[in-house]
C-alpha cells in the first residue's frame, strides 16, 4: 500500500494543509516531549516493577550463632515523680 514515495508526498500535503507550515514545528516539539515523558514513565514502570520482584524474595534465615536483636523495654506503670517537684515553693517576704 505504502510501496510508492508519491503516497507519503500526498500524505505530507494533508498533514501541511491542515496544520499548517508554522505550527508544525510546534506540534514537532510537543510530539518529542510526549515520546520523552512516555519513555520515561516506561522506564519507570520496569524498574517498580523489579523492586517489587527483589522485595518479594525471601530472606535467608539468621545463622543459629547469631545473637537475637533486643529491644529496650519501658515501664508501663505509672511513675512516681521526683521528690523535690512535689514540694510547694514558700513565698519569700
């Protein structure tokens, strides 16, 4: 259907004609940064998508010898407070 080069001439005749010779480089452009940000939101689709596949593994078991993580614990029940907070301050005359 495309074979001969007289096709693409009429084809850029239309395109011209409807457009227009001054905003074609303007539509250009817009065009190459579509392309641009498409490629680039692609690109981070792949690598989303490999994160997720390292995130997916399972990690290896601890060695036995290992000693287990602590955590520092903190008291629950209520605290006294310090001794000299509790006492009243005296007016001084």
């Amino acid at each position: 259907m495309w074979d001969a080069p007289w096709h693409w001439v009429v084809l850029a005749l239309v395109v011209i004609a409807l457009f227009g010779y001054k905003r074609m480089p303007d539509a250009a452009r817009s065009l190459g940064r579509s392309l641009r940000i498409f490629r680039t939101e692609i690109k981070g689709m792949t690598d989303d998508d490999a994160a997720r596949a390292a995130k997916s593994q399972p990690e290896l078991p601890q060695a036995p010898d290992a000693p287990a993580p602590t955590v520092p614990t903190v008291p629950s029940g209520p605290s006294d407070p310090p001794a000299d907070a509790a006492k009243p301050e005296s007016p001084s005359s």
